[in-house]
C-alpha cells in the first residue's frame, strides 16, 4: 500500500479504500462461513440422535410416532448434506433457524442472550485493562522488589482457573462476608463477582504485556528526550510511556475479547447469570444444532467487529500506523 | 416446633409420616414462643432447580422430570395419592371401574374453574386425552399411560367416560402423574408455542412469566379450589409468589440457600447433605422417586451375561454396600429391590445380592472363564471378561460414577473388566440404540410397580424407530411376561400384588440386575420456609401448604 502514500489522487486513493474494505469484507463472510460449517459438521459427526434429544431427557421414552413427527418438523430425515445446505441457504438470508430445545426461533434467543455477555464481556475487559495499568505503573515506578511483586501476582492471576477462582470468591464475599450475591440479581451486586473472575486472570496477562514494554518505553530514547525537554514525570509516563506501553496490550484485547466470551460459559454457568456461554452450554449438550451455529456465528461477528476496532484504535494511539 | 433434621436413613414411608406430624406440631404454639406457628400468608418463595430448564411447561409435551417438579404447582391432576400409596380423589371427586374392567368414570368435582374463566367438565378431560394422544403434541410419557384408552365420552357435564382395549389395573396410578394432568381445553387450542410458553391449569399458581435461562414466575391463583384431599388447608395458597430459577452449579445452589438469596433448592450431592444437616437454619426433604429403583441393568442379550452364572458372579463380586456408605455418607440407603422403597408392592431380597468374592470365582470357573491374562482378566476361548459400560454424565451424579468405580475395583479381582464408558446424553442413547453396552445404569420414574412391565417385558425390547427401549437387561422370559401382563390387568388388588411378588421373585432370582439405591431426590429449605412437602405421586415438592415463617 505503499503508492497510496505517494499518489494523492483521490480516485486512486478512494479505489484503495474501496479494495482494502472488500478484502476485509471477505474475509470476514470466508471466516463466518468457516464457522458455520465446522460446527454444523462437528456436532452432527458426534454419535446420538437430535429428535431424541428433542423430545428426551431422562426418563422418558419417546415414541415413534412423536420421533417421527419432530423428524420431519425438523428436516432431520433429509440426508446430512441436504440438511448443511439448507442451514447455509437459511443463515445467508439472515434465519437463524429455529431452536430443537427451546421452542423458540434462534435470532431473537441469541438476541436477549447477547446483552448480558456483552455487558459481562466489555466490564470485564475494562476492569482487567485498569487493574493491569495499575499493577504495572506502580511496579515500575517501584524498585526491584515492586518489580518482582507485581510480576509475581500477574504470573498467578494469569494461571488461575476460572472454576476455581468463582469458587474461591463466592466463599469469600457470599458465605464468610455475606456482602455479595453468589447469583444474578436485577441490581449491580450480582455482576461483581463474575465480573471479578473473568477480569483478574486476563489482568495478569494484560499486566505482563504492559509492564514488559512500559519498562522498554521508559528506557527508550524519545522518552530521554522528553524528559531532557523538562516534561515532568508523570507527563512522561502519561503521555509518552503509557501510550506506548498500551500498544500491544490494544492488539491483544481483540483476542481477550474472545477469550472472555469463553470464559463466560463457564461464568454464566457457575453464578447462574443468562447469557450466550450458558446458551451454548446447554445447545451442545442438547445437541441443538441451529442454537449452536446461531451463538458462534454472533461470537464470530463480535470477534470480526472487534478486531476492527483494535486495528483502528492501534492506529489512533500509534502515529506510525495511521500512513499505512 | 424442632425442625432441623428430617429423615436420614429413615424408611421414605416414615420420613412422610414424619412430616405430616411435623406439620402437625406446627399447629400447636411454639415452646420457643418467639416465631409465629400459625401459617401467614404473603410473601415471595425463591426455588433454585439444578434440573434442566424445561424446554416446555406444558409436560404433556415430552414428559420429564424437570417439567413435572415446576408444573406441580400450576396443574393438577384427576387423582392423587396419599403417604400410603393409596388412591386419593383429586380433580375427580369418585369413580368407578366396570366389572370387566374395560369403561372407567370419573365424576368431576363441581364448579371448578381454570385459571382462564374456562370450567372444568368432562368435554375438557377428553380434549385432554385427545391432546396426549395427538402425536403432534409429541407426548412421551403421557402417550404410554393413555395407550390402552381407546375412547373418551362425556357421560354428562360432571361424568366422563373411557374405554379401554384391556383392563389396565395402572389407570388410575398413571393418572395421578404430572404428566397426564389436566389443562383448560380453551388454552390447549392455542399453537403449541403459546401453550408451552404459559400451559394454563386449575393449580394453586399460575405461569405468569417466563424469562429463559432465567426464571419462571408463578404468581397466586386467586380463585383456586381444588386442593388434593391430604391437602393441609382449603382455600387460595399462603405464598403470593414463587420464583422458579435455574442455577445448573450445585456449590452456587447451596451458596445461595446459605446467603439467604434463595429458599429452596433440588438436586442436593450427598456431601452437601451432610454439611447442611449440621446447619439449624436449613431443613433437608429426602423424597425418593416411585417406580424403578436405581440399578445397573446386566445385558443378558449379548456374552458374557448372557450366561445366568457369570450375570451372578458379577452381582457377587460388587461391594455396593461398602461403597454406598462411603461415598453417599449416610443419605442413602442400599436398595436389594427392583422398585423404589416407596413402592409398597416392591420386593426386597438383600440375601442374593451379598459381596462374596469367593463365590463369585467359583461361578466363573464353573461358567468357563476358568484362565486370568497377564493383567489378573479372567479369559475364556482367548476372549477376556469385557463388561462395557456406558456412563450418561448427565444422569449420573459424581457420587455415583465414583460408586461405579468403585464396583469396577472390587469386580476386578474377580476377574471382570469393568470398562466405564463416560458420555453425555445423546452418546448414551446411541450406544444403548447400537447394543454396545453390557451393563447401565438408568433411571425410570413412574407411579405404580406397572414400571416392572414397562422395563422386564420382553416386548419392551423391540426398539423404537429411535433404537431407544426400555428393558435394558434385555430380559426374555415367557412365564415373566405373563406374569407382567396378567399384573397389569387384575383388578383384584391382592391378586395383583402376588402376581408383581411372582414376577419379582422371578427377576431377581435370574440376576439381571443389581440394585443400588431409590432414585435419590433431595431437597434443602431454609429454615423459615415451614409447611412444604412431596406430593407422593412422583415426589415433587408442593408449595401450597408452604407459608414463610419470617
């Protein structure tokens, strides 16, 4: 893309734009379309039968006539490839499908779920990005030991389980303080504790990002310079070096993000919160395929439309790649 | 009023009768004298379920476990039973039986009201029927029950008539199941969607939401008057509210009754049991489920249990006891039955199912499987002793797969290869469908011993077009199936219970299964939450009784 920076035209340049947002675009429906076939494939090569998970459940005995009645409802006694391309056919024109277990059509149930997520999701991100800033200001601003403190503690967050950490937290602040509800609540009080655990693992690696390249920052010769120029040493730190230091932890919020969305099965799980991790849990269980496709497709467009979103606010805090 | 621990090891008959007097003391002041022993009426009941959340509320669609505990408390049913197992009269006031069993009628109580303004009437129990049959409803459970039904008639408003193929001396056990109650005709005629979203009965509550994932909200039914005859009290429900949650963690459902965020909640481990009887603000609910107990059922279709001596070595070189009381600590007690012990008509035989390890050798030798490979497996014509066994996770709780374990260790030094085969729920099916199984364990709940013929008929084992079927031990024994089948058609009540005794005895003296324990069903309730129990039909609690002593 080099020319684009020597050729001025507009036209040229607007022809760029145009190919670079193309490419991107096909990207994005190659990947979404990736998607939709492995999981459509993978979860109809795993043995059992989706019409008895239908209509079963422990205990009770389906009998023909009602397993041949969802059959059909269902499609489930067309041939598999017939099957896949009906579900793609349907997923380019925008349908979901409709849910095996829930009764219910797949886009508006994802709909609902997507909010608490999300909400769970970004408060997450935020709070992991303010708690590792924090820990790696103030371990490099300390000496050898703050150092070894702060790295130490990332090392272990990173490493902790989230199974094991909602478990921990529950006991601490529902049982022995009592302060916090171990489960969803309409208030705020309920979101702390899953937000706690998915934020202090991702913390820790956030953190160890941060600290390895502010330490590089601070060491570097444009921030010599800037203080050879007087600025004081916050305003180093601030505008110089957090900036810097916040560049690959930027590109890797894009990952966590996908992470965190991971980590949310097993959250919405444990604190009993709604939510896609949960949806997805229960869809794969039930073998409900189109609940299934429908919840990855969704993570597979936030995933796109983050990574965008890091890509532009990598450029807005690093002036070298907005020329690209 | 002592409340705090309820029925450990107690017979299940006796942990009613337990209750029932314990709801008794709760008529007479309180010698503490500081909390209220008179019910109140209002306030809001949270109930925390580990089950599934059902994927719809009307249980005439499918027909499970989960759909009967919450629908319980909305719909009702023609007739219940009592703590004894005997046949109470519920929506329907009388009935009568003709002599050769084939035209029953059921008289209605009078003005009863669904919570939509529609009346209840025999017109309205045949739209039932007829609803349960239409396999478009994909009804399950309810389907099998009605199977020998093969007309409905209203006699007059208040008398409904059916007709029957056979006599089916299970009717009326069959009927008394959540799974067969009765809705309003008027609502059942809206989509299935809109029905399953809200199914609209006589019950104490009524469905008022639904958020998935979430909760459901059962608000008073403020015209309610059809109580069960063993009802407590007569009138509208003192709770005004229920909500109904989903949490799928078992630590968080206890960590919610413990912080006070919930008041109820099911499917308790056994270690969990233990702690909160320890605790005086929380009361256990030990209702063991009807019809089959726990067991693992011995594939007598397919080698090696299809030899009757080595289905008996195995049965003898399992420690069950041992590992029951290791492992459930007390909250369950060893079943030697086919039946759950609320079954009244189950037989209990703990002399053939004793762990003697020598004996089981001697049983092997004699079988043939005389040599033992390099690893210790008994071998016979180069084939080792493979006993595979399939795991369904999601039926199975923790303790039970360690029990199994533990049954593979001691089973091991007899000779057996005990190859547990953990797989979620759908796997399960299959490998059970493609006969690639040589001993499960699966759980079956239904009123009444009829669950015998359901499970040890021999037509039971022809397959569904699914490949699902009941009778996994795969018994086929002519003088079985005739006694099942007479059972299932005797209306003399005394006859009937010598010919499920025969068929029992028969059973379980050919080996096909070894039982473990009653189908645990457990419940913790914070301690304020006073009046509650299980209905004895399938054990599902009932909140009508329940008031908050707060």
């Amino acid at each position: 893309m080099a020319e684009s920076i020597t050729d001025d035209r507009p036209r040229v340049r607007g022809r760029v734009v145009v190919a670079f947002v193309l490419t991107r675009l096909g990207g994005a429906l190659f990947v979404l379309w990736a998607v939709a076939t492995l999981t459509f494939f993978a979860l109809r090569l795993i043995p059992g039968d989706p019409a008895l998970a239908i209509l079963g459940g422990p205990g009770s005995q389906a009998s023909p006539e009602a397993l041949e009645a969802v059959r059909r409802e269902y499609g489930l006694d067309q041939p598999l490839f017939v099957q896949y391309l009906t579900q793609l056919w349907r997923l380019m024109m925008g349908d979901l499908g409709r849910s095996y277990s829930l009764n219910m059509d797949v886009a508006p149930l994802v709909g609902v779920q997507l909010g608490g997520t999300m909400q769970l999701a970004f408060l997450s991100l935020a709070l992991a990005w303010l708690l590792a800033l924090g820990l790696a200001t103030w371990s490099t601003r300390g000496g050898k030991i703050a150092r070894s403190i702060g790295s130490g503690l990332e090392i272990v967050a990173a490493a902790l389980p989230h199974f094991w950490l909602a478990t921990v937290l529950i006991l601490l602040f529902s049982i022995w303080l009592g302060v916090l509800p171990p489960i969803s609540t309409p208030g705020i009080a309920g979101l702390v504790l899953p937000v706690l655990t998915l934020a202090i693992p991702l913390a820790g690696f956030l953190g160890q990002v941060m600290r390895e390249s502010l330490l590089t920052a601070l060491e570097s010769p444009f921030v010599l310079s800037a203080r050879a120029r007087g600025e004081s040493e916050r305003g180093v730190r601030l505008v110089h070096a957090i900036r810097h230091a916040a560049l690959p932890a930027i590109s890797l919020s894009g990952w966590a993000f996908g992470s965190l969305i991971s980590g949310a099965v097993v959250v919405e799980t444990i604190f009993a919160r709604p939510g896609l991790g949960r949806t997805l849990l229960n869809a794969v269980t039930e073998r409900d395929v189109p609940v299934v496709v429908g919840v990855v497709m969704i993570v597979a467009v936030v995933y796109i439309l983050m990574t965008l979103l890091t890509d532009v606010a990598s450029r807005l805090a690093d002036p070298r790649l907005r020329a690209a | 009023m002592q409340l705090s621990t309820v029925s450990r090891g107690v017979l299940p008959l006796a942990t009613l009768a337990a209750l029932s007097a314990l709801l008794l003391a709760g008529c007479s002041p309180s010698p503490s004298g500081t909390s209220s022993s008179q019910p109140v009426s209002g306030g809001t009941l949270t109930y925390a379920s580990g089950d599934a959340e059902p994927t719809c509320l009307d249980p005439h669609v499918g027909g499970n476990y989960p759909q009967a505990l919450v629908s319980t408390q909305y719909l009702e049913s023609l007739v219940s039973l009592d703590a004894d197992g005997t046949v109470i009269p519920w929506l329907a006031d009388s009935w009568t039986e003709s002599d050769d069993g084939l035209t029953w009628e059921f008289t209605l109580v009078p003005d009863v009201v669904f919570t939509d303004g529609t009346p209840l009437d025999a017109a309205a129990v045949q739209a039932n029927v007829a609803h349960l049959q239409d396999p478009e409803t994909a009804s399950s459970t309810g389907y099998l029950a009605l199977k020998k039904v093969v007309a409905t008639e209203a006699v007059s408003p208040e008398v409904v008539r059916f007709t029957l193929s056979a006599p089916d001396s299970a009717l009326l056990e069959s009927l008394s199941q959540p799974w067969l109650s009765i809705e309003s005709p008027t609502a059942l005629k809206r989509t299935q969607d809109e029905n399953c979203a809200a199914p609209v009965g006589t019950g104490p509550f009524v469905v008022t939401d639904w958020v998935k994932q979430d909760s459901i909200t059962l608000e008073r039914n403020e015209d309610y008057s059809s109580p069960p005859a063993d009802a407590t009290h007569e009138g509208v429900a003192y709770l005004e509210k229920i909500v109904w949650r989903f949490i799928p963690e078992s630590a968080t459902r206890y960590a919610a009754l413990q912080a006070g965020e919930v008041d109820v909640i099911d499917n308790v481990q056994p270690d969990t049991i233990v702690q909160a009887e320890a605790s005086d603000s929380i009361r256990h609910l030990d209702a063991p489920r009807p019809g089959a107990s726990n067991r693992i059922e011995l594939n007598s279709s397919t080698v090696p249990f299809n030899d009757p001596l080595v289905r008996e070595a195995f049965i003898r070189s399992a420690n069950v006891d041992d590992a029951v009381t290791s492992l459930f600590q007390g909250t369950a007690e060893r079943s030697y039955s086919a039946l759950s012990s609320v079954e009244p008509l189950g037989v209990s035989a703990p002399d053939l199912f004793g762990y003697e390890p020598d004996e089981a050798d001697g049983l092997l030798d004699e079988a043939g499987w005389t040599e033992r490979d390099s690893d210790g497996y008994r071998v016979k014509d180069g084939e080792r002793l493979t006993v595979r066994f399939p795991v369904s996770t999601n039926q199975s709780i923790p303790a039970e797969q360690s029990l199994f374990e533990q049954i593979q260790a001691t089973a091991k030094e007899t000779g057996f290869d005990l190859v547990l085969e953990p797989m979620d729920l759908s796997s399960w099916y299959a490998a059970l469908a493609a006969n690639e199984y040589n001993a499960v364990s699966a759980p079956y709940t239904k009123v009444g011993p009829d669950v015998l013929r359901i499970l040890y008929h021999s037509s039971s084992i022809v397959p569904a077009p699914s490949g699902y079927f009941a009778n996994l031990s795969q018994v086929s024994d002519p003088q079985l199936d005739t006694l099942l089948t007479d059972a299932s058609q005797e209306s003399d009540a005394d006859a009937r219970a010598a010919l499920f005794t025969d068929a029992q005895d028969l059973l379980l003296g050919g080996y096909y299964l070894l039982p473990l324990y009653d189908q645990q069903n457990h419940f913790l309730l914070d301690s304020e939450v006073e009046g509650t129990r299980a209905l004895p039909t399938v054990s599902a609690p009932t909140f009508y009784d329940t008031w908050l002593n707060r």
